[in-house]
C-alpha cells in the first residue's frame, strides 16, 4: 500500500504546470498506484488564474488526487514535501540585465529554499526548472542547508530528450534504439550535447551522423538553439516538452531507469568539475532516489573544449550569484 505522495509545484498557474499537472495527477510519472496531494504555489497577481487549474484539476476527476492545495505562502506550499517542482522563476524581459534577471531569481530562491529547509520533508527531491536553473539549484542548496545536496537537482532532460530525438531522427532508428547521449554542464547555450557516444541500434552513430563537423555546425547548435526555435515558431515557449521532460526526470530518479540519463546534480570532482556548482551528468537511476554519476567516461579533445566552456560559465555565474546574497 502507497501512502500519498505530496508534490509541490511552483510556478503553479504557469505554462509549464499547466503541461504537467494532467501527467503527475494521471499517475503517468509516480505511478498508476501512487496517490497524490498536490500543492500549487503562485504569487499573489497569479491566484486568480490558479484558482481556474484548480477548477479543472477537479473537472478531469483524476482517480489517484486526494487533495489540492493552491496558495501563494511557501510555508504552507513546502509543508512535509516529498517532491518540489520549482518552475516559477521571473522571466527575462525584453532589455534586461543577466544580472538583474539573477538578483531577482537569487531572492527567490532564497526564499524557497529557506522555507523547504524548514517545513519540506528532509527526503524531498527537488527538480529546479525556472532558469538560469543550474544556479537557481546552488542558490537554493546554500540557504537549505538541511537537505543534502543530493536531493537537489537541475532539469537538463529536455536538451538530452532533444538530443536522443536528434539522433534518432537523423539515423532513421526509433528513440528506444538510441543510448549512450549526455548533457555535460550548463541548462544554457554553453551546454554540450555529447554524441560521440551515441549508438543507435547498437552502433556507434556518430558516421552516420555525418562525422565531427556536421555534430559541431549543424546539430550541437540545433539542440543548444531548440528553445529558441520553438519560441519562434510557436510564439511561445516549449512548455510541453518541457514538463514532458520534468515527469520522464522524476520517474527515472525515483523509480530508476535502465539507460543512462542527464541530470544537473552537486558536482564531486568528477571530471575536474570542482564541487560547487550544480553541473549536468550523464547518471546511473538506481531506483528510490538514489544516482551515481556515471565514471570513466573517456572524453576526448572534442568533448573536452565544450566541457571547460560550459564549466567556466557555471563557475562565473556561480560567482556573480554569490555576490548578490
Ligand atoms: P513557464 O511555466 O513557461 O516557465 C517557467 C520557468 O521555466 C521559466 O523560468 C522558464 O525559463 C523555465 N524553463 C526552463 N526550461 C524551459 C523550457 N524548455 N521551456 C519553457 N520554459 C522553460 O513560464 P510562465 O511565465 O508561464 O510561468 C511562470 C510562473 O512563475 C507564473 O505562474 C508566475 O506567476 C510565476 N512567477 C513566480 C515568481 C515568484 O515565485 N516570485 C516570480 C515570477 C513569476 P525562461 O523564462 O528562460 O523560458
């Protein structure tokens, strides 16, 4: 017997939720057994809108929901949190400062992560969505000191989903047949889409991906510039992919997965990616939220230049964040 599992989303009248909420309160990530108490978290201007997905999440009658909570306190949001979605972020506007858009986002996630430290369970199992997320995750592991550091992550699956679908595509195999891709580093457009790796139907992709040069000009920037193409094309951003990729996270993290995923996790050292930063790891799920990254991967000179530029990123935004606290 499941006892019921308590998901907390931020964000929760944001684009995002509004994608992800049918596949949480569905069972389709926890679990068709798993029930589910949800609590939605907004800022004042948003509960309005809030009070309308709540409406809806009533109207789909979702058999595993017991219980539904919107508000726009953190305190009650967190209460006993087994799992936090944080997707509410603010928003680049047109004009604005990198750094003003992360002195708004460091309070933020000062705030939540004072409010997690104090009422979330200590088992909880973050995913930061709301960007620049690597950084949001470190800001908020610096004032929730009580829950470890493994217990918060950074969201790269979306660029490793794309990057699995790339290969994919471009090999003419379907996406179960594709395995061994990664995302090292940055939720940014230093990321790098690693597939020197890849196979597709057991083998090595990268011939008949074209070679080097055609990864380096041509598909490492398609998934490094996806977002953006998606914003353009549709007029607004990748919300569904994107909570596609929250769920397919937090199933492999807590139910385990038989492929190697990407995930932002604390950096150890491996790599030479000093401790410090949150960085994106191909990983091994073991299943109950427990990971390793992945050791004795062999990165060769191509990997390793776009390596050093997404680590020297994260380190300089590292700073900058460090000096808004
Ligand atoms: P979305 O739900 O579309 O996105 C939420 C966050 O996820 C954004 O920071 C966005 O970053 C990020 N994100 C990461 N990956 C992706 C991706 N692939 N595609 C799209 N977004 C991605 O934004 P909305 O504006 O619809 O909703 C934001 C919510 O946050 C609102 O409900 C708002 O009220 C709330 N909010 C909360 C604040 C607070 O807690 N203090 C402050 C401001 C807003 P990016 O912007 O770079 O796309």
């Amino acid at each position: 017997p499941h006892g019921t599992l308590t998901v907390c989303i931020t964000g929760g009248a944001g684009q995002i939720s509004y994608s992800l909420l049918p596949l949480i309160a569905s069972g389709e990530v926890f679990g068709h057994e798993q029930p589910i108490e949800l609590r939605l978290l907004d800022i004042k201007p948003a509960l309005e809108a809030l009070n309308g997905v709540v409406m809806e999440l009533h109207d789909c009658s979702f058999p595993l929901l017991r219980g539904i909570v919107a508000t726009d306190d953190p305190m009650v949001a967190f209460r006993h949190a087994d799992v936090a979605v944080l997707a509410g972020s603010f928003p680049r506007r047109p004009g604005m400062e990198r750094r003003e858009l992360l002195a708004k986002n460091v309070n933020i996630f000062k705030a939540h992560g004072h409010a997690l430290d104090q009422v979330a369970s200590k088992n909880v199992k973050i995913v930061v969505v709301g960007n620049p997320s690597n950084t949001n995750a470190l800001v908020l592991s610096h004032f929730a000191p009580s829950i470890p550091k493994g217990n918060i992550t950074a969201l790269t699956r979306l660029d490793h989903n794309r990057t699995v679908s790339q290969v994919a595509l471009r090999t003419g195999v379907s996406v179960n047949d594709v395995d061994g891709v990664a995302i090292w580093g940055n939720h940014s457009a230093t990321q790098y889409p690693d597939m020197t790796r890849a196979t597709a139907k057991g083998e090595l992709a990268m011939p008949m991906l074209g070679g080097r040069k055609v990864v380096a000009e041509e598909i490492i920037p398609c998934i490094q510039k996806r977002g953006a193409a998606v914003l353009k094309a549709r007029g607004f951003s990748s919300a569904m992919s994107a909570a596609n990729a929250i769920g397919d996270h937090l199933r492999s993290w807590l139910m385990g997965d038989s492929k190697i995923v990407s995930m932002a996790v604390a950096s150890d050292g491996s790599y030479h990616v000093k401790a410090g930063v949150y960085f994106s790891f191909p990983v091994r799920c073991v299943g109950g939220g427990e990971y390793e990254i992945v050791q004795g991967i062999e990165l060769g000179e191509f990997s390793r230049k776009y390596v050093s530029a997404t680590t020297e990123e994260l380190f300089a935004e590292r700073e900058e964040a460090l000096s808004l606290l």
